[in-house]
C-alpha cells in the first residue's frame, strides 16, 4: 500500500515556565531549537520547565502493490483470478497526540505520551460491493526519561529510556458483511493499541 503522510504541524502549544534569554546558543526557547515535529524525543528542558504538546498526524494509505507491481484492487480478487474475496481500497487515519515533559534537574527530563486514533477502511469484495469499517480509541501510553551527558553550545548527547505501555483499546469492532449484522472484532491494521510492554532506547546527538 502507498502511505500517503501529512504531518500538520500547528500543534506543539509550548508552555514555557522558566525562561532562556540566551538566544545564541541551542535551547528549546528557540524555534530552530526543536528536531522536526513528529521526531519524539529531540530536546531536554533545564530545571523546572514544562512543556505540554498537541500534535494532530493524518495518513492515507491507498492503492495496491504486488512485488514491485502496482496493481489494481479488482485483480486480487477471485472472479478476477486473484486470492482474495474482500481488498481494502483506501485507509484514512487521524492521530491526535498529547505530550508532557517536565525536567526535576538539568539532567533529567521525564516525559508522558498518549494518543487517540481514528480511522477508517474502505473495501471492495468480490461481489463488487463496498463497505466500510471504523475503529476509533486511545492509543498505548509511552512513558519515559531522558539524561543529558554533554550540553555545550556545539554538542548534545542525552540518551532516552522509556516504556510503551499497552493501555490501547484491542477490542475494536464493526459490521462486516460477512458479520451477518452482528459486530466482530475488527482485524489488527483496525486496532490501535498494542499487546506488549516495549522497551524504547536512544542515543541522540
Ligand atoms: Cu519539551
């Protein structure tokens, strides 16, 4: 499937408690102080600051391939001599993601991440009829610490370590045809939390 991205960057309301009037070197008081917008993770805060952010993500993910083949939806359909009996044909997805950071010591930012999904999945089955699914919910909550070795004007190095907690919703269901009215769960690409505890770790420089 194609991905089609398109990162809305408006977000990041930062709030700023403690202030750097030092605009010559790299702080996150300045704008070109940040990674870009959908980078988590880029920056630490000094002493006392917080900073709370809004990020809005939507993705369409449209058309099929095979190998290095694009190839139609109707041809991986049965009538048509493909395998399947249903193809998804288009997959919107908004992402809604709130952030909070908050630095104890000038070393060490801890920082929380939840998210809200929704999306949708258009098909096409081998009838030629069309349906469509959606799943809509809270998304696992990351949780994570990040630790400043080097902070001159020319160099940063922090390292990141944190937890993905799967506090997501997986019991997403909908109507399918072949549900008979009734709501079934709906297949992974539709879910949007995960199942397992993931460690995460970087080295950012
Ligand atoms: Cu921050």
């Amino acid at each position: 499937m194609k991905k089609i991205q398109l990162i809305i960057a408006l977000c990041a309301s930062t709030l700023m408690l403690a202030q750097d009037n030092n605009t010559t070197s790299y702080t996150t008081n300045r704008p070109d102080g940040h990674a870009p917008i959908s980078v988590m993770g880029d920056h630490t805060h000094n002493k006392g600051e917080w900073m709370v952010s809004y990020r809005f993500s939507t993705t369409t993910m449209e058309d099929l391939r095979r190998a290095n083949d694009d190839v139609t939806n109707e041809s991986v359909l049965l009538p048509n001599g493909g395998d399947y009996m249903v193809t998804p044909t288009d997959m919107p997805m908004n992402m809604h993601m709130i952030g909070a950071m908050y630095a104890p010591t000038d070393r060490l930012t801890l920082m929380a991440m939840g998210m809200y999904m929704d999306m949708t999945m258009d098909h096409l089955t081998a009838m030629g009829g069309m349906f469509t699914t959606e799943s809509s919910g809270f998304g696992d909550l990351s949780v994570s610490a990040m630790y400043k070795f080097i902070d001159t004007d020319s160099h940063k190095w922090h390292a990141q370590i944190g937890l993905s907690i799967p506090t997501g919703t997986i019991d997403n269901k909908d109507v399918t045809p072949a549900s008979m009215g009734n709501e079934v769960i709906l297949p992974y690409p539709m879910q949007i939390g995960s199942v397992l505890m993931m460690p995460l770790l970087l080295l950012l420089t």
